[in-house]
C-alpha cells in the first residue's frame, strides 16, 4: 500500500513505494550489481541540457553532420555514416566527448553513491556515476572505473566499487575505444570478452537493480537474453528493474525471468529507498556493542549485513546457541515463571503426549528439501505450558542439529 510524502512548497506529493524484501537486503548487505542504462541521463545535466538517450543522441548526430536519418534513426547507423563520411572516429568522438563528458549529476542520481555496491555496469558513454562519487562528501566505496579488458586491476570491495562501461569509456584522459558504430557492435565479443565474462559471473550469483532501460532498449534485451541463455536451464538469482510504464504482458514475461518491475520513477524510487534504507547504516561504535552479544555462529553474516542482523535478533532468539547450562530455574518454574534453557536441557518439565507427533513433523519438514514454508499450529489455554512446550521441541532439534531453530521473542514485532 503506498503512503503519501509531505510534500514541499510548490511540489506535488509523490507516493512512496514498497522496496521488495529480498531487494532492500541485497542493498543492505552491499551484495547487489546495479546495471545503468542510458535512461537516468535525465539526471545528469549541463545548464538545461539533460544527457540524450540513445534516440536523441543519434538525432543530435544527424543534425550536427547533416545526415537524413529520418527513414532510419539508429545510433549505431549514424555514427557509422559519420565515421565512413569522416573518414574516421575523430570528429565522432570529438563530438561525443564535448555533448556527453562533465554532465553534472542531480542529488537523485548523487544517492547511488551513499549505497555500497557489489559492482556497477553501465552501457552509457559518460561519466556521470564517476562526477557523482566526486561531489558526494563521504561514499562508503571509492570507484574504480575500468573501460576495457587492459583496464582489470585488482580492487578490495570493502572500500572499492567496480564500474564496468560494457561498450567502452569515453571520457578521461585515454584515447576512447567505444562501441557505438555497427561495426563496433559486430567485433564487440573479442574486444570485450573478459569483461562480460565477469558480468556473467556476477550474474549467476548477485541480485541486479536495472534503471535507465525500459524493456524496448535493444541492447539491454539482447544482454539480457544472452545471459540468460548461458544459464538455461538453471534459474538466475531474483533482479529487479524500475520503470513506470511497462506494459502489463512484458511485466509478466520478465517475472517469468525472475526479474520484477518496479512500478515507478527513477526519483520515486530513491526517496522511498533513501527512506527504507536509513537505518542500515550502523555508526562504528554501535557496531562494535551489537556485535559482542552476537552469537559466534552468526558474526559471519552480521559482518556482512549488521542492519538486517540486528533487527533478526531484536525478534528472534537463536536457541542453537542458547544458554543450555544455565543453572535451572526450577523453584522459579514450578511457581509459575518461565523455564529458562537450563531447565529444558536437564529436561525437568514433564513430557506431553503430542510432543512425538509434532517433534517428527518439525522434523521432517527441518530435514526436507522444501522451498517453501509451512506452519504448525499448537493450541492451547493460557498456563497449560505451550511456551514450555515449544523450548522443550526447540531444545530437542537443537540437540539433533536437525538445522538453524529461532523462536520469536514474546512482545517483539513479528517482522520479516
């Protein structure tokens, strides 16, 4: 359900929209890739000139060097008749560098960069996403921007963010070596091989955000079908795509993918993750309390996502390690409290009759190959022990180490 934004003077209120679960943890953990197209040039700006998108761009050219294109409006067919009647790349690229190089990104765009990412893709020419990790005071990744196979350098993504430009880098101090003409296109595989081997094999294994491409972008088809393909039959990790107008059969085509539309604006987006995101930043000296009362079998992946690890453990109690030998609290329990794992260990409190019947269902389903989750129900009046009943399972799986057993903490919102 959308919830409205305040808005501000002379600004219309925009909704916020929901961050899918599995997309909101990926951000979270800096586990996710995210692949721009040339659709978010609309945040990148000289003056009032926006970034072109690939249709406009190629228009721009047909003007600048008086070609008629009108029957066949294709950048990669412009750029080719400017370099065939050029003779060369030259004024090609000349033109390129001065329309597409020190675009000035807006705050919408300058949010990705308060983001950790597993990597970065883009098939756009400019250097936007490099201009926006300039102006923002403190990314938590530095980028490390890497144009062409003779560019792979190592990188530690702790404090790096890999920027990989799939048709070549044109702005900087190097001579560009784009693909934008035909004939790019055709010899791209060998020029490029290395680098769309690390895109499959981010692929096979990262969640993708995709913005700027709608689902009539040809390359971003194409891309996609082709990665796709040297996975088949194997399902790909979920991804997630923005884009506002996609029509409803395409939306089902592309879940059918594994990838989900995200119904809304680049703009609407980063507010509503801005906002979804804003306590996954934990500052170092909160980190290092959080963690000491972490359990040892779970600081690999609190290191990993502190955010999302904490909010489990507010919930949720992980009884594979809980505190066994505690001394039990047995005068306590037969008075009416609670008995703490010390208790059910010794295994102090009666055995009830349904405690095989639903043990071996528990069971069976911890040790199954399901994918997906099931409930057990246990009902009973206030005081006839099910707390104590459901540790007492609890315990026993632990002790079977039929898998990882969390109990929700009584009086803790029960959240996802």
């Amino acid at each position: 359900m959308a919830t409205a934004v305040p808005a501000t003077a002379g600004t219309p209120a925009e909704a916020l929209v929901e961050i899918p679960l599995p997309l909101r943890q990926a951000l979270e953990a800096g586990d996710c890739v995210l692949f721009v197209g040339a659709g978010i040039g609309r945040h990148l700006s000289r003056g009032s000139l926006s970034a072109p998108d690939s249709l406009a761009l190629a228009q721009e050219l047909a003007t600048e060097f008086k070609i008629d294109a009108s029957s066949s409006l294709s950048l990669a067919k412009v750029a080719e008749i400017v370099e065939i009647r050029k003779r060369g790349r030259d004024e090609l690229e000349t033109f390129l560098k001065t329309r597409l190089c020190g675009l000035e990104p807006d705050d919408a765009l300058r949010w990705i960069c308060t983001v950790r990412w597993k990597a970065i893709f883009t098939t756009n020419y400019d250097d936007g996403i490099e201009r926006a990790y300039e102006k923002s005071a403190e990314p938590p990744q530095s980028p490390v921007s890497i144009g062409s196979t003779s560019e792979l350098v190592a990188f530690d993504r702790r404090f790096q963010v890999p920027i990989y430009y799939l048709h070549g880098q044109l702005c900087g101090p190097n001579k560009p070596h784009i693909l934008v003409t035909e004939s790019d296109y055709a010899t791209f595989r060998k020029q490029r091989e290395m680098m769309f081997a690390l895109l499959k094999s981010e692929f096979a294994t990262s969640n993708f955000l995709y913005v700027g491409y709608s689902n009539e972008d040809y390359n971003w088809k194409t891309l996609l079908e082709e990665l796709r393909s040297e996975f088949y039959p194997s399902q790909l990790p979920q991804s997630f795509r923005i884009s506002p107008d996609t029509d409803r059969l395409d939306e089902e085509i592309l879940r059918s993918k594994n990838i989900e539309t995200i119904r809304c604006t680049y703009e609407a987006f980063q507010k509503s993750a801005a906002i979804a995101l804003a306590g996954s930043t934990v500052p170092a000296d909160a980190l290092s309390r959080l963690q000491a009362s972490v359990p040892t079998q779970l600081q690999q992946a609190f290191e990993r996502n502190p955010a999302a690890m904490a909010r489990l453990l507010n919930s949720w109690e992980y009884v594979n390690q809980a505190p066994f030998t505690a001394a039990p609290n047995t005068r306590e329990f037969f008075r009416g409290d609670k008995g703490n794992w010390g208790l059910v260990a010794r295994k102090i409190p009666f055995e009830r009759d349904l405690e095989e019947e639903v043990y071996d269902y528990l069971l069976d389903y911890a040790t199954s190959s399901a994918q997906r989750p099931t409930t057990a129900s246990v009902l009973a009046p206030a005081g006839y022990g099910t707390t104590t009943f459901i540790r007492t399972l609890a315990a026993r799986l632990v002790n079977d180490r039929a898998g990882t057993i969390f109990i929700h903490k009584e009086g803790t919102p029960l959240t996802q």
